[in-house]
C-alpha cells in the first residue's frame, strides 16, 4: 500500500477507471453478441439494428480508449461481412 498521499489516490483513480472500463467492455460484447444472435436467427431487420448499434459500440470504445482504432475496423468489417451474408 502507498504512504504517499498522491499515490494513494492514484490507486483510488485508476480501481475507477478499471470498473468503468471493464463496464465499458462487457457493454461492447453484449451488443456483438446480440448482432451475432440476430444473425445466427435469420432475421434480416433484427440483424440490420444490432448491426447499426454494435458498430456506434465500437466506434464509442475507441472514442473512450477502449480499443484501438485498427481493432475496432477489424470488428466493424467482420460484423459488415455477417450482414452481407445474411443478405
């Protein structure tokens, strides 16, 4: 455990900011798994939201520093290459 004050609230600082991170992530899972359950389904419209929500989830974790860039357009392009297919 830190003695020193700033470093003590570092530690307070950065066990926020691993909760709200880990919220963020699993926040971001939930919706890819809702567009691949909309795929795996059939459903085409159903497919299309989760498609439009699950990429404004990628692009807000990249926003937030979640995920890199490059990962997020690897995400966005396997979920768009799903859709297609659906299609």
């Amino acid at each position: 455990m830190p003695n020193i004050k700033s470093a003590k609230k570092r530690v307070l600082i950065s066990k926020e900011n691993n909760e709200r991170n880990r919220a963020e992530r699993s926040a971001l899972k939930t919706m890819l798994k809702k567009f691949d359950a909309a795929v795996a389904e059939g459903n085409k419209e159903a497919a299309g939201q989760a498609y439009q929500a699950a990429v404004k989830s990628v692009d807000q974790a990249v926003g937030k520093g979640i995920l890199h860039k490059n990962n997020a357009a690897r995400k966005k392009s396997q979920i768009t290459r799903k859709l297609n297919q659906l299609a």
